[in-house]
C-alpha cells in the first residue's frame, strides 16, 4: 500500500496541524473547520494524521468499527473471536453525497435476491473512531450537513426507514474545509464546530520552494521519503500517545477558567459553548505539551481557534474575528 504523507513533513500552516492535534488529544471538541485557498494541505494534513496514529483495537468481522467491550453493535452476530485491529479510519465524504450513503440504508442486493431485510452501513459507521473529512462543506446540502452535526453531537446514528430499525456509535472527528469565497456557512453550523482555522497560501518564497521539493521527494520514492520522516512521525505519535495518557489528570485554576470567560464576553462570543471549547482546548494543549495544569499562555494560544468563529459580526468594527480575539487579550492579558 502506498505510504502517506508524513504529518511531520507538512510545511508551515502551524495553526492547522496544531488544531488537528488538539482534536485528536479530545475528541469532545467538536471537529475543525478549515477556511482558507484550495491547495493548502488541508485534506493532506488530515489524512496525515490518520495514518500516523497507531492502528486501533477492533472486535473481528464488526462493520461498524466497533472497540471490544462496546455494548451496542446491530450485528453482534458478524463477530468472531480473537482480537483484530484495523488503521484509523478516514473518509473522504463527497459533495454529491445522497442521506442514504451517509447513514445508510437497506441492502437492497440482499432484499431482492433473498427477500431478506438487512441494512447497509453508510459513511457514518465507516468514520466511527476516526476522521470524516467534507471538503467544501459550505457547499453541501444543509440537511446533510445538519445530520452530521447532530450525529457528530450525540455520538450516534439512528435511522428508522424501510421497515429497519438500526442504532450504532458513530464518534469521529469531524473535519471541514470551505473557501469563503463560495459561499458562508450558517453562523449555527459554524458554532457546532469546535475550532477554526484560517489557512492561506505560503507567501515566502523559501517556504514554497521547500513545499515543491517535499511533494516532489514524496511522488517519487514515497517509501523512502516516509522513511526519512519517520523519527519524527514517532516523536509527534509519542506526543499524542502521553497527551491522551495525561489529559484526565490535567486541571484548570479558577483564575484560568475566570479569564476564559471573561474574554469570551469582551468579544462577545453567542452562547456558552465557546468557553466549553476554550476550556477542553486549553486543556488538550497543555496534555499535548505535558503540562499538568492549564495557564494563561495555553488559553491564549487555543483563543483565536475557539472563538473567532462565534463571534457576531459588528459593522462598527470592520476588522477580522482573530484581529478582534488578539486585541482583547492585549488589553486583558496586560492589565
């Protein structure tokens, strides 16, 4: 099988990678939605981290991902003993994507061949443990985007149709890309996000001269690129590893969580679920970092990607959302 582009190997767009690690230390985040120009590494960087990670523990013949010891599976039948694994997944969900091939629906091969009702799973069950990545989210269809929300919210799938009644888990990380060029999301979609990132061509001119030299080293001898990489892949994979380990046993002050919400109000970030987010990322990042306890320097870093996304837009101040966050943690932070 073809070796994948080494997460390590990615150059610049820090940001991005630094959000997709934070996702994968805590999946509770919510996701990342990527904004910026086509051809940034957004799905590569994605696709990346999935095949960096360890492959994960899977009960054998399940088709639904399942981890052994998982409660519910529709087809606890399928299962065979001994212990199996299986790479992280990732899936690429397309734009013409119809609800059924999301969700799925009933076997129609199995139906009319042998009068049998059995349901096929769809892209959702395929993500479960891993990566869903929608490039272009702002053009699908609202109703599907407003599945997967939901479905990424609760954690599961339901579908009721044709005579099935079939639950599974379906926990991934849920990755989005879109150019604002062509189209906004709603401001309620973005906010179910969990972080967002801005991604923008490289404009230096060493910068994009090494980004050709990589892609071209890896087109041509991807095994022996991947190998040349591979001592940094396993330090990045050790830090995912202990940031896992650590994130339980990571606490946050009282005056840290005090300072999250009060900048949360300065900006006037809607609802609460922006300091929730800004505290499970402060809190992923100092894992990430091996830091036990989460100080103002974590929640300024992780600021921007948390809340430049829910803020309302004011038409007496035209500058961007991040020139908004890092203006107000000046003035708070230097007090």
């Amino acid at each position: 099988m073809r070796a994948s582009f080494p997460f390590s190997a990615i150059v610049g767009q820090d940001e991005m990678k630094l959000a997709l690690l934070i996702a994968a230390i805590d999946a509770r985040i919510g996701g990342v939605m990527v904004f910026g120009d086509r051809g940034t590494g957004k799905s590569t960087a994605v696709r990346a981290l999935a095949a960096l990670l360890p492959p994960m523990p899977v009960v054998a013949g399940c088709r639904y991902n399942c981890a052994p010891g998982q409660s519910v599976c529709p087809t606890p039948e399928t299962h065979l003993p001994g212990k199996a694994t299986a790479p992280v997944p990732f899936v690429d969900l397309p734009l013409g994507a119809t609800e059924d091939r999301v969700v799925g629906a009933l076997d129609l091969e199995k139906a009319l061949a042998h009068g049998e009702k059995a349901f096929e799973p769809g892209l959702l069950a395929r993500a479960h443990r891993g990566f869903l990545y929608i490039d272009e989210i702002n053009l699908l269809e609202d109703h599907i985007v407003d599945l997967l929300l939901d479905v990424a919210a609760s954690g599961e799938n339901v579908v009721e149709r044709e005579g099935l009644s079939v639950r599974h888990a379906a926990r991934f990380v849920l990755v989005g890309s879109g150019n604002p060029e062509e189209g906004e999301l709603r401001p309620q979609l973005l906010d179910r996000f969990g972080l967002s990132v801005e991604v923008r061509t490289p404009q230096d001119l060493k910068q994009r001269v090494e980004i050709l030299k990589r892609c071209d080293a890896f087109e041509r001898t991807p095994d022996e690129f991947a190998e040349q990489w591979s001592k940094a892949e396993r330090k990045t994979l050790k830090r995912i590893a202990k940031g896992k380990e650590l994130l339980a046993s990571v606490t946050m002050p009282d005056a840290v969580l005090t300072r999250a919400s009060e900048l949360c109000m300065v900006v006037g970030a809607d609802g609460l679920r922006g300091e929730l987010t800004l505290m499970r990322s402060a809190r992923a990042l100092a894992a990430l970092e091996g830091d036990e306890i989460v100080t103002e320097v974590h929640l300024k870093r992780v600021a921007p990607l948390a809340l430049r996304h829910r803020l309302r837009r004011n038409v007496l101040d035209e500058t961007g959302s991040t020139a908004r966050i890092e203006r107000a943690m000046e003035t708070m932070f230097a007090a």
